[in-house]
C-alpha cells in the first residue's frame, strides 16, 4: 500500500480563497438540503451565476435535437457552431457533463462549450444523457457511446471533421469519457480523435482503488472541503450500508442508491482499473487541490504514462 502523503500540500487553502469559504459551505449546505431527487436537482439549477466576462455572449449558435439510443429511447443533444463559418468542416468537441451522474445538464458545461466554439472556432455537442437514480451505470456510459457512434457517422450532415475531434468531460463527465475513450479504443473506432479532455475526473471507485500502486489521500483530505467533498463524492457513486468506507466515522454510514451501488470492479466505470492504457489519444488531466478526486486523476496521469501516452 501506497503510504506517501506527497500530495498533501494542494489541499492548503489558498488566502485568497479562505474569506469566501463560509459563504460557500452556506450555499452548499441549502444545495444539500432536500426532501426528493427532483428538488435536489432543482437547487443546483437555482444556485448557478452569470457567466464571467470571457465567456462568449455572442458569436455562436446552438441547436437541439433527439438521437436515438441502442435501447430504444431518445437522449437530447445540443450542437453549438461557430457563426460565420466559411469552412465545410469543423473541427468537433464532444462533451459529457458532469454533476456526479445525479444533477447537470447542457447548462453544466454551456460557459466552456461558448467558449471553445467561439475561440477556437469548431463544433461543440454536448449530450444530455439518462441520470442516475433512475438510470444507474452503465446507462449514462452506454447513452455517450451511442451519440458518439452517431455523430460519426452523421458528420458530414453534421460538418464535423472525422480526423480533428476531441472528447472531454468535468467531474463524472470526465469519468465517462474515459470510460468513452476506452471502449472506443478496444473496439478500433479511435479513428480521428486527437485527444481526451479530464477536467477534474472521477476515474476510480474508492472501494476498488489501487493503494498498492497509486497515492489515494484526497478523499481523507477533503472530506469536509467546500463544494464537493470526499462525503458527497461516496453518495454519487452509490454507497451501500455493507461497505461503509474507512475514512468516515461509524456515525456516517448510510444507504446511498444512486450511480453504481453494486460497486464492481469494471474498468469501464473505473478506468483507472484498466488493464492496460496503450492506445489512447493526448490527455489532458486538469485537477483541484482540495478536491477529492484529486489523487485519482493524478494517478490517472501516472498510468497513462506509464502506458506511453503523452499527458
């Protein structure tokens, strides 16, 4: 077992960041605060603020529309273009967005997805997948794969460049791009992704984490942080009462239904478990010091490198 605390000094707080906490543990204490499913989602959507200046206002355009899944539903997905394009192809950004497979939607990711679109002028398509507590693992998973598999081959009608995409994903998006990249990869169907984007991923479920190879202290670290900590992290994934995780004392162990209760080892919705990671596209892995995902996605970068990916 991996015994080092090398990461412990990214969970200081920074001094600039210290004075906004109590108005920050407030807010997420009145998110936390709910009688059902649905108004939990709705206290995210409540709390969300106007965008920073250097989020695009303007310059872009974006549409909806219903794709068919593999099970015989539908999932929504949002296509943000450009305007003024000459070209006949763009280069693609397809996201998954996070909020612990539970809470987001389009919106989660809208200021990045302005963003992209208007600075580096190519397509944006972000899908809106089936969450839990509904819908459990894999069906989130399996939703990204099928739009993928159809925007594929609707690029043309599209305008999407076959050989300039990259897939990215926040938190739990960034879980199930990964999880994405490695079906794709196993199955030949790379072809045309440049690289995969991490923004502060969840890549490994703690009870399957490797503590014999890898660091894994963030989730003691942080478990009392702002915003998201090591405590709200167990409850996305789906903890049962038969495994009640050793950083919390006996007087936290509740039932948690929602992500992945059954809490298999699949390295599909742990990643980090995979067997090998050869054959994966650039990565970018963007972590937060005070964070509970932190050490994953620096152990990530670590497996990935030692696959011979460029990080």
């Amino acid at each position: 077992m991996i015994t080092d605390q090398k990461n412990e000094w990214l969970s200081q707080v920074n001094s600039d960041f210290a004075p906004l906490i109590p108005a920050v543990n407030k807010a997420f204490k009145e998110i936390w605060t709910y009688n059902d499913i649905t108004e939990f989602r709705g206290n995210w959507t409540k709390t969300r603020s106007s965008y920073p200046d250097y989020v695009p206002s303007e310059g872009f355009d974006y549409t909806h529309q219903m794709v068919p899944t593999s099970d015989g539903t539908e999932v929504e997905i949002r296509l943000y273009k450009p305007k003024d394009v000459r070209e006949d192809r763009l280069p693609l950004l397809f996201v998954l967005h996070g909020g612990g497979w539970v809470v987001g939607s389009h919106d989660s990711e809208n200021g990045m997805n302005r963003s992209v679109c208007v600075r580096n002028r190519m397509l944006v398509l972000s899908v809106n997948y089936r969450r839990a507590p509904e819908h459990k693992y894999p069906t989130a998973l399996n939703d990204g794969y099928d739009v993928y598999k159809w925007t594929i081959e609707n690029a043309s009608q599209l305008g999407i460049d076959r050989e300039k995409i990259i897939l990215g994903g926040s938190s739990s998006g960034a879980n199930l791009i990964a999880g994405l990249t490695l079906k794709l990869r196993d199955e030949g169907a790379l072809h045309g992704v440049v690289g995969q984007i991490l923004n502060i991923p969840a890549l490994c479920h703690p009870k399957h984490f490797p503590h014999d190879r890898y660091e894994l202290n963030s989730y003691e670290q942080n478990a009392e942080s702002p915003t998201i900590n090591g405590k709200h992290m167990i409850w996305f994934w789906g903890e049962a009462l038969r495994y009640s995780h050793a950083l919390f004392a006996e007087s936290y162990v509740f039932y948690s239904d929602q992500y992945y209760p059954e809490a298999g080892p699949d390295p599909l919705a742990s990643p980090l478990l995979a067997t090998s990671h050869a054959g994966l596209p650039p990565t970018l892995i963007q972590v937060a010091g005070l964070d509970p995902l932190r050490d994953e996605g620096l152990a990530y970068a670590e497996a990935l490198k030692k696959g011979g990916q460029v990080i």
